[in-house]
C-alpha cells in the first residue's frame, strides 16, 4: 500500500521503546496487549512525541472507545480487518492529524 514498517512490538513497553526510538508516521497498535494495553502506551507516548494513533480491537464497547479518544487516536478498526480497511482509514487519519 505505499507505506514502510519501521517497527514491531509485542507488547506495550516494546510498543513505547519502538515509538520513541523511530521515526513513524503514523502507529497501529492492538489496544490488548502484554504488560501495558495500547491505550496506556500511547499517553505515553504521545507524552514526547507527537504521532497520531490507530488503535485495533476485537472489542468495540462504549468505554473502550471512549478511552481511545482520550489519546492522539485518529481511528478505531474493530477485528477482523482487511486491507481495504488500513487503506481507507490511514490517509484520512493522517490527512486529520495534519491538519489539526
């Protein structure tokens, strides 16, 4: 789809070393994760660095997505999701976070 991986991480204190030690565009991260959700990772993250959030879920309750929207999150994919999904959602996430 046009877009470089520049990391991975297994879980939320991996996902906030990788954040903060690249130079990414734009994070999808899973919001269950080991050690620390992604929720979690990304206040942290966004603590130093400014980068805007897609969040992954195969839960898709009132709270969770509330909480989501407490952080630089500028879209929400509920599992399973196919690629038509990242490829509609990440220009216009990015296009918003620009913008702001």
């Amino acid at each position: 789809m046009g877009h470089e991986v520049v990391g991975s991480a297994a879980d939320g204190a991996q996902l906030v070393d990788v954040c903060l030690s690249t130079e990414a565009d734009l994070v999808v991260t899973d919001i269950r994760m080991p050690e620390m959700d992604g929720i979690e990772a990304a206040h942290i993250v966004t603590e130093r660095i400014e980068v805007p959030f897609l969040f992954v879920s195969a839960y898709h309750d009132d709270s969770l997505i509330n909480e989501a929207s407490l952080t630089f999150s500028y879209g929400y994919l509920v599992k399973p999701i196919k690629q038509e999904d990242l490829a509609t959602t990440i220009p216009i996430a990015l296009r918003r976070f620009w913008e702001r």
